[in-house]
C-alpha cells in the first residue's frame, strides 16, 4: 500500500540518495552499514510508522497527574515508542555521544531520516500538536502549581 502513496518507498534513503552522496563524497565523508540500515528501515517501516502517528496517533502531552502534580509526560502509541527503541539500534546515536564517529556523521544519520519528509522525534510542532500560541491550560489537566515567589 505504502508504495501507492510514497514514490519512496523502499528506497534507502542514505545510500539511494544520489545528491547527497555526491556531496558527503566531495566532504570526505565515509559512511558504513549503520547508516545505510538506517537509510533502508527509514524508507520503509519507519515510514509506515509516521504515517500512522501524524493521521491516527499523535503524541499527548500530560502536563498533570490526577492528583495536579505536574508530570509532563508525553504519551505515544506502543509502536510509536517502539520505532523510537529501533532507531537507537543502529547506533548512530551512540557512535557520535562516544566519540567513535564526529558529529558530522550524526548529522548525516539526521538527513537520512529528514528525507521521508514525516519526522517522528524533529516535528515541528509540540509533542501535543499545538503550536506555542495555542497552547492553553485545559480543565481536565488540573489546578495549576504553586508560584515560587520572585523577589
């Protein structure tokens, strides 16, 4: 079904991305397997994923908990958390915080999943949907926290 919507579909999105090689050679830049992995799950059941979440399944924030202490926790659908634990996997994450690879490698592994054009964990709008002008305390959220005192 996925390839009826996304011309895209299936295509690693690291590796089969022919302007980006073009650039990352010109850089110097030398990949390896994590990232074309990355560019393949992206291109499919990432993808998948994201479509789900951004029509069916958008992340909640819960700013209070039902005795009014603020939790800010942001509630996802199983899967959703579940893609997020399977892009950790491939460890481009860890290879930049380690110093095993520079952040322009990180920064390669973003572009990769930046080209789906659905971003899961860069979405431009607040966890809850709302953009910062329309965020508002809702009734069912709970009375609001003491203030400190600002003197």
């Amino acid at each position: 079904m996925f390839s009826n919507i996304w011309l895209s579909y299936g295509k690693n999105y690291y590796s089969g991305d022919e302007p980006l090689q073009l650039f990352l050679n010109a850089l110097g830049f030398r990949g390896d397997a994590d990232l074309s992995s990355l560019g393949a799950y992206v291109s499919t059941k990432m993808i998948e994923e994201a479509y789900y979440v951004d029509h069916y399944a958008k992340p909640v924030l819960k700013r209070w908990s039902v005795r009014g202490e603020e939790i800010n926790y942001v509630q996802v659908s199983p899967s959703h958390l579940q893609t997020l634990y399977d892009l950790l996997k491939f460890g481009v994450v860890s290879k930049t915080v380690t110093g095993e690879r520079d952040l322009l490698y990180h920064f390669v592994s973003g572009v990769s999943d930046l080209r789906r054009g659905l971003l899961l964990h860069h979405h431009p709008h607040r966890a809850d949907g709302l953009r910062p002008r329309q965020i508002r305390r809702r009734r069912d959220e709970g009375p609001l926290p003491p203030q400190l005192p600002t003197d």
